[in-house]
C-alpha cells in the first residue's frame, strides 16, 4: 500500500530521519547553549511518531494484522510504543527531557533495524497469529517493551542526575535533568505498569494457547516468563525497599538490555518459512 | 625602601584556601579560645610590636609589625611552642609575604579577591570584626592601624567602582539548585539545621524563600536554638537529639564549632536505612566539618561541604576574570601609595 507514491518502509524510515534529526538537534543545543529546546524537539518528534503511525499502520493493512512478525516489525513497535508513552507522559510529568533521550533511542533502535535488512525478511503468517485473542498478546507484550524502553531511559536519567550530584557536577545536562525523586516515582510507576501490561498480555494470551499447547514456542515462552519475572522481581524488591535509588535505576536499564537481547529468541522462534508474502521490495 | 627602618617590618604568616585542603584547614581551624590564647602568646614576643590575628573558615593569617630582620624561620620558632598552632603545616601549606606584598594581600583580602567567591563581602566584616579584637586587645598598633582603614576604603572603592561582586551566586542559591535536583519542589523538605553561622542562615532563608516550612533547629545553647527556631517558623530541639531525627528529615545543614564530628557515617547510614525511597542531602558548612567525609559514599546520600558550595558559586568566574584584572591592578597601585607614605616617600 502507497501513500503519495511512497512505501511503508519509506515512510517508516522518514520517520526515522526525523527522530535522528531531533536528538542531534537536542544534543548539538545542549552541547552549545546547555539548554534544552522544548519545542522545536516536541515538533520533531510529532513529526517521526506521525510518519511512523503512517507507515506501521500501511504495513498492517497489507499484512491484514497488527505488523508484528519480523524483527524489524518488533522494533519498530517497541519504538512507536516508548515515543507513544513518552507523548503522553513527558508533558504530563514535565519531563521535557525525556523526549531528548526517547528520540535517541528511537534514533539507534529504528536506524538499525533499517540498515539490517535481514530484519526485515518476508515471513508466512502462521495460523495462530491471525487470532485476535494472539494478536492482542503479542501487540500487548511489545508495547511493554515500550514501556521498559522509557523505564530504561527514566532510570537512565536517574543515575546521570545521581552521577553529578555526587560528583559535583552543575555543567551540561546534569542542571537540566529532573530531579532525584520525580525521576524514582517515575521509575516505580512505570515499572508497574509494564509489569501490569505483561501480566495482562501473559492472561490473554493464555485464552488461546490454553486449548492449543501445540502452537506455543518454548524458547519463547520461556525467555518471555523469565523477563516477566525478573521485572516482577525488581518491583517487589523495590516496594518492599530491598531495592533502592542507584541499584533500582541500573537493573531497570540492565533488564531493558536483556529484554531487547530476548527479541531476538522471540522472534525466531515464532518464524514461519517465507513462501510468498515479501516485505522486501 | 626596605621595610626596615625604625618603624619595623610588615609581615604576613597565613594558611588559606588557596593553598590548603579543607582536610589541612580543618585541623589548623582556631576556635575563639584558642585566638585568645594565641594573643597571649603574641603579646610575650619580644620582637612583635603589632599583631593581629584573621580567622575564618577559609584562612587562618597573623599579620605583624616586627623588629629587625624578621622572617619565616623565626615565626616558625616562635610558635613552635604554642600548642594550637600546627606550625608545620604553616611551613608546608601556607605563605609568608613581606611589607608591600603583605599590603596588596589584605587589600585584596577585604575586597573579597582573594575569597572563594571573589567578590564576596561576608569578609570584609569578617576583616573588620577581627580588627576590632585586635583594637581592643591593643595589639593593633598606628602601622596595622593605618594599614587596615586604607585597606577598608580600598575594599569599598572596588565594591563601588568595579564589578568584581556582580553576578555574585550565593551559597544559600547553590544549595536550594542542588536541593531541587534531589527534591524537585520544596515545600514538603523538612529541614535540620544544627549549628548556625553567616552561611548556614543565608542557606535557611534561600530554602525558606522556596517554600521549605518544616525547620527545625538544634543548637548547644537551647536559648539560641529557641530564638532560631521562632525567627525560622520552626520548632527547636536539644543538640544530643539530632542523631535520632536524622532520619525524618531531608536536608541537614550542619555550622557548629564542634571539633568532632556531630554526625558519623555509620549514623547516616543507619537514618538511610529507615528511608531507602527517599534521598539525604547534607550541607555541612562548619570548619571543622561536622560530618564525616565518607558518609558522601553512601547511597541516597549527598553531601556538600563549604568548599563543593564555593566551587560551584565560583563557577560563573571567567564572566568576572577581567574586571579581577583591573581591580587587582587598581589595588595594588593604592597598595603602593600607602607603602610609599609609611616610608615616609
């Protein structure tokens, strides 16, 4: 499917470009003025997040479900979701900087599931995943992704904040990042949350693959559940205050590292041989 | 001009920041016992006509009008006896200047140029006060009498006609911005303070003026706690409780004249523990530092001494470098003049 002559990868990769655009926009101003540009980031990002709504959406009527089947479709959800979640939550919170580092992630995240074409294979739907009660499942643990994406970066901004305040450091972006304690509620906020919308993915799911054992993916299932139950752990141990301040924020950014890494399993366990549906000009 | 004629030698024994860790100034601190003493034993040197002693948090100077060819070697004999006075370390840390220079350096020390913050004025009245201990005392003779007022109108020429204290931060503002990077708003921080000096109640108000209302102060003296505590809107406690509320409060800003520490890490890391979820900011600005160095290291835990807050005052300096220039220029030309007038040119 078009859109002005253009395919849905194009359109994806503008978008892409666009987030590039944003972070070394927000990172060239902070570097020269060590101020942050609120506006013309947040303009940026609408516009990558608009033309990447555009190209995931065109790509999910050619396929006839939610585009979810290759690596480059899960990282480009797992990007869509954590610039979505960021659209919401970084005005609300007035965490403006956060969009600075959600453009990079999305930056590095979509720029290299672009250029790694074999990302991007053709791949045959396999029975199951038309169902909706699978594509909900699916469409639900990717956008949790998103949600440990920005949790990454929330926690991300928390050890740098921490790293200047003890290393005295008042230059650059330490003066402009949120301070210690919004950025703690923000981790424990969005860590429930995701951990909620795995457990509600994990529960919908199991509606299907309760009555067909046969089609569930072990390698899938078992790297999934081990990183529900990581981040199930972390939380417990931070409510009950075993967890705390520098430890929480680098476990956060540790398991986001290992939840990227888990796609990969993901993925190719749930891959059916190609046989006519290209994605691939 | 030699600075030997019958009216004596001029000379200058210090100890500063600029040349001594807070570690080493911290050790070699006086407090108000310990200068009276000093005084004492200075009145006892045969060769000291004049003498006056500067003591603050950041330096510690004894400027002199001497007999004969006096110099480092003899001051340093000289007190080798006094107990107070670690005269090694004056030896190893500190600087001895002559006549002239030892006028530029008091020029320079009451206009604020030779301060952490250059340009700041809590010296001038810390120069001031200290002269009038040495007026009283009459150990400040028509040498270092002269010496000094010239030194005080130069210091209030450069306030006036230059910029060297414009753009000033103060502590208090650095350490509401660090606050509000570890807090974000303010209203809800409950405040320690134990101890207070010039620093400590410009820091107070800079929080109280950020909407911080829940203070509360300790004090050795319970009256002055009291008067504290009413003049701050908050309630007062006695000093041996501050161990065990450390761990309802937020922010703890430390200026006592204790010479141990008040507040030991394993404390704080023990108040840290009945509050994991929430971060400890402690400002100690007492010198003596009244907080154990290592307690920075602990999780959650930040702590800022009078040197980190000076530090980061100091840092918009580079504005400020070239009217340094030219006022320290300017001051060494009046340096001069009074130099020239006490030899009689």
């Amino acid at each position: 499917m078009n859109f002005f002559s253009m395919d849905e990868r194009t359109l994806i990769g503008l978008g892409i470009i666009l987030y590039c655009l944003a972070f070394a926009y927000g990172l060239g101003y902070l570097i020269k003025t060590r101020k942050h540009r609120k506006l013309s980031m947040l303009s940026l990002v609408i516009g990558g997040f608009a033309l990447q709504t555009l190209g995931l959406y065109l790509r999910g009527m050619d396929l006839g479900r939610c585009p979810l089947g290759n690596p480059f479709e899960k990282v480009q959800f797992v990007v869509w979701s954590a610039i979505l979640l960021y659209l919401v939550i970084g005005p609300a919170f007035r965490m403006s900087l956060l969009g600075f580092f959600s453009s990079g992630l999305a930056a590095v995240l979509g720029a290299l599931s672009l250029f790694l074409e074999s990302w991007d294979q053709s791949y045959l739907r396999a029975e199951s995943a038309t169902n909706g009660w699978v594509e909900t499942h699916a469409a639900l643990a990717v956008f949790s992704y998103g949600i440990f994406g920005i949790l990454a970066l929330t926690s991300l901004m928390y050890l740098l904040q921490n790293y200047g305040l003890k290393q005295k450091r008042i230059t650059g972006l330490f003066p402009i990042l949120p301070s210690i304690v919004q950025l703690d509620q923000m981790n424990r906020r969005l860590l429930m949350m995701g951990v909620a919308v795995l457990t509600i993915s994990f529960a919908v799911g199991a509606v299907y693959y309760r009555t067909h054992l046969s089609d569930v993916q072990s390698a899938k299932l078992i790297t999934t559940v081990a990183l529900w139950l990581a981040y199930t752990i972390v939380l417990l141990l931070h409510r009950t205050n075993r967890l705390a301040s520098k430890k929480f924020a680098l476990s956060c950014v540790i398991l986001f590292v290992l939840a990227l890494i888990s796609l990969w399993p993901v993925t190719t366990s749930g891959r059916v041989e190609p046989e006519s549906t290209s994605m691939q000009p | 001009m030699n600075g030997k004629n019958n009216r004596g030698k001029i000379f200058l024994q210090g100890v500063s920041h600029q040349t001594a860790p807070l570690e080493i100034r911290e050790q070699l601190a006086l407090s108000r016992e310990q200068v009276e003493s000093l005084y004492q034993y200075l009145r006892n040197s045969v060769e000291l006509k004049e003498c006056l002693v500067l003591n603050t948090c950041n330096r510690i100077e004894i400027y002199g009008l001497a007999e004969g060819s006096v110099g480092q070697d003899w001051f340093l004999e000289q007190f080798e006896q006094f107990n107070h006075l670690k005269t090694a370390w004056f030896a190893d840390f500190g600087y001895w200047k002559n006549d002239l220079e030892t006028i530029r350096h008091i020029f320079e020390v009451a206009a604020g140029l030779d301060s952490q913050r250059i340009g700041e004025t809590e010296i001038f009245g810390q120069v001031k006060d200290s002269y009038a201990v040495g007026v009283q005392k009459k150990t400040v003779g028509p040498v270092l009498h002269k010496v000094l007022q010239k030194g005080f109108q130069a210091a209030k020429w450069a306030r006036t006609n230059t910029a060297i204290s414009r753009g000033q931060v103060s502590l208090g503002n650095v350490a509401v911005d660090l606050a509000r990077r570890i807090f974000g708003h303010l209203k809800s921080s409950r405040i320690l303070v134990a101890g207070m000096g010039e620093v400590g109640e410009m820091t107070v108000k800079a929080l109280i003026s950020r909407g911080v209302k829940n203070i509360t102060v300790a004090n050795r003296s319970p009256e002055k706690a009291v008067n504290l505590a009413s003049e701050f809107g908050g309630r007062a406690i006695p000093f041996a409780e501050c161990p065990n509320i450390l761990a309802d409060m937020d922010i703890v800003i430390t200026s006592t004249a204790a010479r141990k520490w008040i507040f030991t890490r394993k404390m704080i890391e023990k108040a840290s523990k009945l509050r994991p979820d929430k971060p400890l900011f402690l400002i100690d600005l007492a010198v003596p530092r009244d907080i154990e160095r290592e307690a920075g290291d602990l999780p959650g835990v930040y702590l800022y001494n009078l040197d980190d807050l000076s530090e980061i005052a100091n840092a918009n300096l580079k504005i400020r470098k070239n009217e340094v220039a030219t006022c320290r220029k300017t001051l060494s030309k009046k340096a001069e003049r009074l130099w020239k007038s006490l030899n009689g040119d």
